[in-house]
C-alpha cells in the first residue's frame, strides 16, 4: 500500500526552511521524510530503517532545525544543543553541510569535528558553543575527555548509520557518549540493518520511538541494475580497465577490501588511461577531500575506496558501482550499492567474484532476500582446483556447445532467454569480458531437478570444467 507523501508545506515547517528548500530545488518529500519529519517536530523518539540515498539526511535535519529556532537560545560554551553522530569523516562533513544549506536563513552555529585534523579549531569552535555539533565518535569523545566539551545540556541526539558504527566497533564509544547526556533528550536512531547489537542499542536509547522504515530491512535500492560476474582474482583488473572502454560509465565507484588494493586498482587504471583516483584510511584528509572533489566535478572517472572511507560519499549521478571484491559483511553491499541510483535516479552494480568468494555471494542474496543475476567472464578459465557451486554445475550438464547449432539454442530456450536479459544488465562489461550465451544461461537458468542430456543432434560437448578449455573458445560461443 503506497502511502501519501505530506507535502513540506504542509507540514508546517519554520518558513526560513521551507526558503532553502525551494531554493535547493526540493519540491516533494521522500518517503522517509513525510513519514518522520511530522513526529520529530513534535519532539518524539523515531528508529528509521533507511538505506542511504532515501533522503535520510534531510529527514532529520529538518525538524531538528526546526525545533531549534522555534526556541531559539544563545549558545553556551563549550555545549551544543543538538549532537549527531556519524561514523565516518566524509559523512560527518556532509550532514554538517546539510545543515548549513536546509539552515542557511536560520543563523545557527553548526560544527563538524573528526579525528585526523588538528584539535586547535574544534576546541575554538565549541568554545563560542554550538546549535548543532557533528561527530565521528573518537574525537568526541577526546572532547568531553578534556572538557572542551559538556553533554549534559544536549537536547536531541542523532546516531545515524548506526549499523556501520557496529563494523567500525563504535559501540562502546557510543554508550560512553549517551552516558554524558541528560535522560532528557530526544534520540532519533537510523540504521540501513538492524543486527541484534545494534537492536538492542537502539531499545536502550529509545524511549517509545516512532518507528519508519522506507524499504524492507536489507532489501537493495529497487532501481539498481545488480549483476555478478564470475571472475578469478588476477583477471579482475584487466576485465575492470577493458570495462571502460564503455562511454556509459561515466562516474564510477570501485569498491576494494583493502587500502593497497585500493592504490593497486587506481594505478593500474591511470595507466591504462582512465582518469582514476583512490580513497582510503592511509590518506590524509586534505588527500581524501581532493580526490573527493576531482570526483565530484568529474575530474577523476573512477574512485576505489575501501568501504569505511567510502561511507558517506553523496556523489550525485554515479553511474555504476563496482565491487572489486566482494565485501565480507552482507550489509556492506547495501551500503556500497546505495551509492549510486540516489535521489531518484537509475545506476548499475556490477560485483566482481572470484571462486574463493562464492559463499560471500551467498550471504549477500541471503541478506537481501535476491538471487543476483550471474555470468561467467569470457577472460575466465574454468579452475582445475574449484568445484562450481550447484547452481552452476546442474547447468553446465546442458553444454556449452562448441558449434552454436540452432537447436542447441532451442535446448537451451530457457535459459538462453534469461541470458539476454543478464547480458542486457550487463552491458557495460566490454565485448571481451561478455559471458559467452551458454555460460550465461549455465548461471542464470534456475538448476534443474535433473540434468537435461544434450541433445543428439548436438555434438557432444566436454563436460566443463573438469576438462579446462581455453579461453578463446569461450570467447568464440560468444559471437
Ligand atoms: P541522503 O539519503 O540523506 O544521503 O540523501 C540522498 C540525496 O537525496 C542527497 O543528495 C540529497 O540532497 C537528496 N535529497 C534529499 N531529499 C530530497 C528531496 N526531498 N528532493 C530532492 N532531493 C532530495
């Protein structure tokens, strides 16, 4: 049942917001913001199950800096009267800019502070006191350490993304944090999942929340084209670079597992030509906002990060989302992915796996309740020393023919029918790269209750793969 998006106007929001909303070109809520913004204002608790790009920031700036000017205070040192909590640099810079634009006729006092820069500004910043204070949990908590900063006025508390705090291993910071607040603060708690840790954060933070939840728990952002490509670990370079050769990816995100891997990644893209930058915890601040920003103006084509310093990054109009390496949390998917196809528009995710990955993928379709569209890279041989999960194996039983015959693809209709639809999901993966018909249908058609014996008018094929082929045989059924 599709619910009926309150209007900002009618939600009868301070006027000065509703000036920068216009003025940002904002004419309609999301469905997260109709359904919290009306309950925050009034001063209520709200646990919101959001993924990132639903507009999540705004829901909750805008009734804060609401409730903010409707009792407006002079700023007391070293407090502020509003505290939320990031649990990355890039995303804290972001919502402390949201705040700043849905806020700019208001005149409030907004700050971000992170860890890696100098305390020196922060500390004057709190010292003149603060409406409105964004924090990666570390460095706040120096803060109130060293009492450059009191809690014990704050008024409403933010913990967003709280799910990636659980990874980075924030939750003990967090307690300590909440534990120097009053008992009389309202708390908005958002979350893309809802681990049992995490769950149990949120019953110990909030007191009868209103709860709103945008999209199923987990469920991946409906508009992104999702698709696998099975892939060894030491091809998944070039197959990245010849993927360029697409003009469709304009504006890239690369997902690696680590930080070197990350650096390996962009340089061997620069080299090949493709405009590519890096993004991780080995690089400065002032390196990360740069290549941010060469991103953001399109400068850099690509930029391989590695999932924390990637949190955060609201680039509009990402095209595609690569997974260079599948990450070892399910919900880490959700979050890479979420970055592209924000605010309405489409994007790609096209995931890399390699054998050794295969139960990764797994727990990704098991977390997000999908079966992602697989195909086989036509650089990619067949692996002596790995057995293909069953849902290739069953498959491969109906060959993949060395002479394409018209009837072997009437054998395989099916199959064959759901392989265009793959290669169509696919079609930034370069001709090189495309999965060859039959390979494609192998990891697409749903395993049969019993293999299908070839057909007789089908020359018999080797069973693949326990007799490895060359690639370029692979290739040639590709035509
Ligand atoms: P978020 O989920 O908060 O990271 O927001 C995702 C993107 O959607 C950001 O680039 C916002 O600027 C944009 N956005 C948020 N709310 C709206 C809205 N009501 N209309 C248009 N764009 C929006």
């Amino acid at each position: 049942m599709t619910k009926t998006l309150i209007p900002f106007a009618d939600m009868g929001l301070n006027p000065a917001l509703l000036q920068a909303l216009t003025s940002e070109g904002y004419h309609t809520p999301t469905p997260i913001q109709s359904q919290a913004i009306p309950d925050v204002m009034k001063g209520k608790d709200l646990l919101g199950i959001a993924q990132t790009g639903t507009g999540k920031t705004a829901a909750f700036a805008l009734p804060i800096l609401h409730r903010l000017a409707a009792d407006r205070k002079a700023p007391v040192p070293r407090t502020t009267r509003a505290l939320i909590l990031s649990p990355t640099r890039e995303l804290a810079s972001q919502i402390a800019d949201s705040f700043k634009v849905y806020g700019a006729h208001l005149g409030f006092r907004v700050a971000v502070i992170f860890g890696g820069v100098k305390y020196g500004g922060q500390e004057r910043a709190l010292q003149q006191g603060l409406d409105i204070l964004v924090a990666t949990p570390g460095r706040l908590l120096d803060h109130v350490q060293q009492k450059t900063l009191d809690l014990s006025t704050t008024e409403i508390f933010v913990l967003d993304e709280a799910d990636q705090m659980l990874d980075l291993g924030f939750v003990k910071p967090i307690r300590q944090v909440v534990s120097r607040m009053t008992a009389r603060r309202q708390n908005l708690f958002f979350s893309a999942t809802m681990p049992t840790e995490i769950g149990k954060l949120a019953g110990e933070l909030l007191k009868d929340p209103v709860k709103v939840q945008v999209t199923p728990q987990a469920t991946t952002v409906e508009r992104i084209n999702q698709s696998v490509i099975i892939v060894e670990q030491g091809r998944k370079r070039a197959l990245l670079s010849e993927m360029f050769a697409d003009p469709a990816m304009t504006r890239c995100l690369v997902f690696t597992k680590t930080k070197h891997g990350a650096d390996k990644v962009a340089a061997y893209l620069e080299a090949g030509g493709v405009e590519a930058g890096a993004i991780h915890g080995n690089k400065s601040q002032s390196q990360r906002e740069r290549a941010l920003e060469a991103f953001k103006k399109g400068k850099l084509r690509v930029l391989v990060a590695t999932d924390i310093a990637a949190r955060g990054i609201d680039v509009d109009g990402v095209s595609h989302v690569v997974n260079f390496e599948l990450p070892f949390v399910p919900e880490a998917y959700v979050h890479r992915i979420g970055r592209t196809a924000r605010a309405g528009a489409d994007g790609s995710a096209v995931s890399f796996c390699a054998p050794d990955e295969m139960k990764l993928l797994r727990d990704i379709e098991r977390v997000t309740r999908q079966k992602l569209k697989a195909g086989i890279a036509a650089t990619t041989r067949p692996w002596r020393r790995w057995t293909p999960p069953s849902w290739l194996r069953a498959s491969a039983r109906r060959p993949p023919c060395r002479t394409t015959s018209v009837r072997a693809a009437t054998d395989a209709a099916p199959a064959v029918a759901a392989a265009t639809a793959i290669r169509t999901a696919t079609a930034c993966v370069p001709k090189a790269a495309r999965v060859s018909p039959t390979a494609f249908a192998a990891a697409a058609s749903p395993a049969p209750s019993r293999p299908t014996a070839p057909s007789r008018r089908v020359r018999p094929s080797i069973p693949w793969p326990a007799n490895a082929r060359p690639s370029h045989r692979w290739k040639a059924t590709s035509r």
